[in-house]
C-alpha cells in the first residue's frame, strides 16, 4: 500500500539510497514560482514523504493545509501576537539566521531550512491567506461545488487564479461512504455516494476553468495509488488491483476526449496499449513543458527525472 502510493506520488519504486522527490516538486524545482509570495506547490490534506521534495531539498517541498475554513498551517498570526510583536520576532529570529548561515556555511541541511523561512516569512505577509476566504465567492458557485471536497476544488480554481504551480487535492477522513475509496467489507456497497461527490466537484471544477478560459492552461489529473479487482471478497468489497487501473486526464491543452488503453474483458490486465506509471509522469512533465528526458543530481549522482517514462504520444497534437 505505502509502496504504490509512493510509486504514483513519485514515478519510483521506494530506493534505500535516494528520496525521490513527489511530481509536484519537480514542478517547482523546474518551473519555479510564477508569483512572488504565493507558493508554487500546495497539498490539500496531511504532509507525507511521498508528496515532498526528497534529494531536490526543502525549498521545493509543499504548503499544506488540512481544512478550507483555517487555511494553511502556520500562515495565521496567533490573537496575542500584535504587527509590532511580530516584526520583532522577525528580526530577532533574522540575527539568529545569519549566524547559523555564518557557522554552517556548507551545511546544505541549514540553507534549505533558511530557505523555507523565508518563503514562509513572505506568505505570512503578503495577500496569500485570502485566497483562502471562501466567503469572497457566490453562494452558488459553492453549491455547484458541493461538499468540503468540491470546497477543496473551487479552493485549487483560486490557488491557480492566484498563481500557484502545482495543487494536490486530497479527501478529508469524513467519507461519505463511511470509509473512503479502499473498499473493503461493507465500503463497497455506499461506494456510488462517493462517486456521485466525486462527479459534482470534479464537473464544477472543469465547468469553471472553461468559463474562466484557464481550462486549456491548466491540467487535472485524477488518479489513485491502485485499482479494484471485479471480484467481491469474503464480505462483500473489494481488494487492492495494482496490475491494471486508471487515471484521468482533463484540459491542459491535450487531445482528451479519448481512451488510451484496454483490459482482457474483467480488467485483470492490459492487453494493447499499457500506460506505465513513469509514463504517466513523463506525459504530465510534457504537458506542463518540462522535458521528461531530463537528468537531474542528487548530489553527483545524475538521477532521470522521470524512470525512463515517455508521453503518450496520442494526447499531443
């Protein structure tokens, strides 16, 4: 299970010698921020190896935030903390930077530690949490939304107003179905719940961006660690399918509208047309203009920034 999920995030079998970084820090790393003071890669559940930055360092890790009511953690200044108290930490805690730089000049560690401070010392002060305010939006574009996962999307819509790269959304603990997408057991049988809340934000989502002519600059990307097998198990569910599963491709300017791919007739494996995982990730590096034959260092060691993946040819014009 921790495996695969890593696999997804990261386009790579877990390595005892390299923390592959998660896609949406290559994306960072590559692209870099588009707006200063907005972040170019936020999560939108709890922080995990697999979504970080790995070799690349923390300067290209994540915002994240675990609710749309308070935002990201950090970025809100505690009630007893006033303006003037606050500048004052600042450039108590600015000495104290310098002289950590000073005494660990080649302390790679160190750097991307002060990096992070200041990234973070920027979005607590500029513009950045009102992306967060909901409010700011009709009451029926956050119906069209639907649930806190459609809230989560209309939040990734501003995130990309504002100027963000690369946003995760993921599912809060409070399943509709009572257990979340791994159906096991009695999961399966509310499972259309969690579908028919899927569909609403995702629909809203895409509606949105084309109405707001972002749609063919933006990609969303649905995708999941693995699969389910056709068979039940012992009480009704089902159980992990890592042979053969899909994903979903919308905007991004790509030729969608199509399925690359196809299963034996109870979708146990592919028989014509497999997509590989690095595959899937070299598509998506393509599309945002990345070159996913790239090498990238960890170190001096050079490390493909994909496993050897290559874009599917058919989405390209």
């Amino acid at each position: 299970h921790a495996d695969s999920s890593n696999l997804v995030k990261t386009g790579r079998i877990t390595s005892g010698t390299v923390v592959y970084p998660s896609i949406g820090s290559l994306i960072t790393h590559e692209l870099g921020p588009r707006e200063d003071g907005i972040p170019p890669y936020v999560v939108m559940g709890m922080p995990n190896v697999t979504r970080g930055p790995g070799f690349l360092g923390s300067k290209f890790s994540y915002t994240y935030l675990t609710d749309t009511e308070s935002g990201p953690e950090g970025l809100r200044r505690p009630f007893d903390v006033t303006e003037v108290r606050q500048r004052r930490r600042f450039e108590l805690l600015g000495e104290l930077r310098k002289s950590a730089l000073l005494k660990s000049r080649n302390n790679i560690a160190v750097r991307d530690y002060d990096d992070s401070i200041s990234g973070a010392q920027k979005l607590i002060a500029g513009e950045f949490p009102k992306v967060f305010d909901l409010t700011t939006e009709t009451s029926s574009t956050r119906q069209r939304y639907g649930s806190e996962f459609g809230q989560r999307c209309l939040l990734a819509r501003r995130l990309v107003e504002s100027g963000s790269r690369f946003i995760e959304v993921a599912y809060n603990l409070n399943f509709k179905n009572g257990t979340g997408w791994d159906t096991h057991r009695h999961g399966q049988k509310n499972q259309h719940l969690l579908i028919q809340d899927l569909d609403q934000a995702l629909s809203a989502l895409i509606q949105d961006l084309e109405r707001r002519r972002l749609l063919d600059e933006t990609l969303i990307v649905v995708a999941t660690e693995f699969g389910r097998p056709p068979e039940f198990d012992g009480q009704g569910g089902r159980n992990h399918q890592s042979a053969a599963f899909s994903a979903a491709l919308f905007g991004g300017g790509l030729k969608t509208g199509q399925v690359i791919g196809e299963t034996n007739r109870l979708g146990h494996k592919p028989i014509s047309s497999p997509v590989s995982v690095p595959d899937f990730h070299a598509t998506i590096l393509a599309a945002l203009g990345v070159d996913p034959a790239k090498e990238l260092h960890d170190g001096d060691r050079p490390i493909p920034i994909t496993d050897h993946g290559k874009p599917i040819a058919q989405l390209f014009g």
